[in-house]
C-alpha cells in the first residue's frame, strides 16, 4: 500500500521479481546460520582532511631591502596609547616610523593596523606596496620626520588632532630581477589627520597641506 493509501495490482512479471528476490534473502540468511563462520566485511572508515591555514599575523616582517643591518621595526610608546594632545602627538611621530618600515619591508602590517577604513591616502600606500610585491618587487627606501607640529585651519576630513609634518623621502626599488633603480631623494609637507577610536588613535586621512 502506497502513503496515499490507493492499491496496485502487481503483474507476473512483478510477482515473479519480488518473489525471487524473497528466495534469494532467505537463502542469504540460511547459509549464514549454518555451520560456517559468518563473514563480515569491514569497513573502510572515511578519512576527512582538515584544510590548513595559515596562523594570522601577529607582527610586522623583520627584514627587507631598505632595513639596515640590526634595526628592528619601531614599538609603539605607551603614551601614544593615551588620549591626550601629548598621546596624539606622540602617536602621529609614531605612525610615520610605522609606515617607513612598511615601506622598507614591503609590507603593509603596521600601516593598515594604525589606518582607519575611511583613510583613503592609507588603502594607496596598501595597495601599492602589496601590488610592488605581488610583482616580485621589493621597495628599499625610507621616510623621516623632519619636523612635526599642530596643525592650525580648517580641513574637510573630520578629525581630532591634524598635524603638520616635514617628511624627508628616500625611494628606491629592488626589482624582481636584482636590478636596483635610481635612489633619490625629496623632502616635502604634509598634513596628518587623527582620530580616537575604540580605545586607541587612528589615521584617518594625509594629504598635501
């Protein structure tokens, strides 16, 4: 009887089907009784495979083109931790050490972890230095500060703190093949823009002044 309850009638050739296949099961069964050991396959357990991943980040690099024999990526002060004019100041000079080993390593770690999502100058530095080692390029120049201060005007990014900073550029790049291009050299302005957020500053904008 089907689950809607109508009938079926079963033709001979269906008879005759389940009919032998009643015979076969109770043969099957028989043997399996008798004398004889039972035999029972074993089974094959199913063997499931974990993919890898690789362990997040949990520092900068330590090593590049532009990092010199013995120097080691910049550590935050604590003051920079503060939110105060004093923490601000001292979190801005920071951020320019942080984004000169980014540059100097090719890697963007420091940079994107003091950069908010709104930092468009930011996601370009990002961009480009993972676009540089996409290529098999590695970037062996280095930004100073020169001279930094508050800020004073206005400006169109919303920001707690701005900062006028005298940055001295050197660039250089090691290409893919060795080959290593000219090194020059530039000092120019810029203006730092800062915002407290979730228990910490972040960079929320840099541009010319």
């Amino acid at each position: 009887m089907t689950s809607s309850g109508a009938t079926k009638s079963m033709t001979g050739e269906g008879f005759m089907r389940t009919a032998l296949s009643v015979i076969a099961a109770t043969a099957m069964l028989a043997g399996c009784s008798g004398g004889g050991a039972a035999q029972h396959r074993s089974a094959t357990p199913s063997v499931r495979t974990t993919p890898t991943t690789s362990p997040p980040r949990t520092g900068p690099l330590t090593t590049g083109a532009g990092v010199l024999p013995g120097e080691k990526p910049p550590v935050e002060p604590a003051i920079a931790k503060t939110h105060t004019d004093n923490g601000a100041f001292a979190f801005a000079a920071y951020f320019i050490r942080a984004l000169s080993w980014s540059i100097q390593t090719t890697d963007p770690y420091l940079l994107t972890q003091l950069s908010a999502t709104s930092c468009e100058a930011c996601l370009r530095y990002r961009d480009s230095l993972n676009a540089a080692s996409a290529r098999g390029n590695r970037l062996a120049g280095y930004l100073e500060v020169q001279r930094i201060e508050l800020a004073r005007g206005t400006y169109r990014t919303k920001a707690d703190h701005a900062f006028r900073l005298v940055l001295k550029e050197v660039a250089q790049t090691v290409a893919a093949s060795g080959v290593r291009s000219t090194r020059t050299s530039r000092v120019y302005d810029s203006i730092l823009f800062l915002t407290w957020s979730v228990g910490g500053w972040k960079v929320v904008g840099q541009g010319a002044p």
